[in-house]
C-alpha cells in the first residue's frame, strides 16, 4: 500500500492508502459493491464500471480544485467518448478501489484514465478512459482549457504536461 492524498469530496474520502497497483493513480475513491450493483447473470452489470469511472472522474476534478473555476464562470467539462475494458467479473460482497489520472492534456481536451481494483480479487477488474473537453456552456464551443487548469491538473499529477 501507497499513501495518496486526503480530499474530502461530496459522498467519500479519498483514500489516505491505497492498494500498490493504484500507485500511480492520484485520485483513487473506495466504494463497496452493492446486491444491487449484479445483472440476472449474478455479476456487477456493464454499465456499473462507467458509474464508478465517472465517480472517480468527479473525485478527480473535486481533488484538483478545478471545480471552483468551473462555479465561477460558464466554462466546464463535458464528457465526449468513455472506454470500458472488462477484464474480471465482479459480485457482491466486494469492495473496489477506482483510480483516476490525466495522461494526456491537450489544447480543449483531456484524457483520464481509469481503473478498477477488486479487493476480494485483488488484481484490476476493468480500465478505461474519458476524453473529457473544456466547453464553454455560455458559447455552446468547446474552448481553451484555461491556464489555471492545466497547473491544478499538473500539481496533482506532480509532472509537467507537455503543450
């Protein structure tokens, strides 16, 4: 285990620790797998990972402080593709630990990856990405990402993005 950031966001703590192959992840959110959570098939339905990619996503935006920007004036993300790869079924009782992290920061868009990390399996259940793009609500344009942004993004990631 790996120590990681403590941010409150709005219904979980980051984690203060962290399973060894999330390391590389600033932002990762611990969240139970619920009965609920499994298809007819009895195992957690497709759709669940793309909900806790987004959960990690927001965890993500919370932890850098990119969301008062976004309060302070009409520019914002706005999802534009998300991947999935499953790569284990999961099932209730579990507890999965999903990463988040920029790989890429781009002129109006960025791409974050995602991973999920089963606890009862303990190897990656399934990964992903989300091209998320700066938009402009105001303009209905995507737009620059703003300066401000991109040295959040890079203070939490602890590496310079190059562009």
């Amino acid at each position: 285990m790996v120590l990681s950031y403590p941010f409150r966001t709005t219904d979980q703590l980051l984690l203060l620790v962290k399973p060894d192959q999330l390391r590389d992840y600033p932002v990762v959110i611990a969240l139970p797998v619920q009965w609920g959570d499994q298809d007819a098939f009895g195992h957690v339905n497709n759709t669940v990972a793309i909900r806790w990619f987004e959960s990690s996503r927001i965890a993500y935006i919370d932890a850098s402080e990119m969301g008062h920007m976004m309060e302070a004036g009409s520019i914002g993300p706005i999802l534009a593709s998300i991947t999935c790869n499953y790569r284990r079924q999961l099932h209730y009782p579990d507890t999965v630990y999903i990463g988040a992290r920029t790989s890429k920061l781009g002129r109006t868009s960025m791409i974050i990856e995602h991973v999920v990390f089963s606890e009862k399996l303990d190897e990656i259940a399934a990964d992903g990405t989300s091209t998320i793009v700066t938009f402009d609500y105001k303009t209905n344009r995507p737009t620059r990402i703003p300066d401000e942004m991109r040295k959040e993004c890079e203070k939490l990631e602890g590496w310079a993005f190059e562009g």
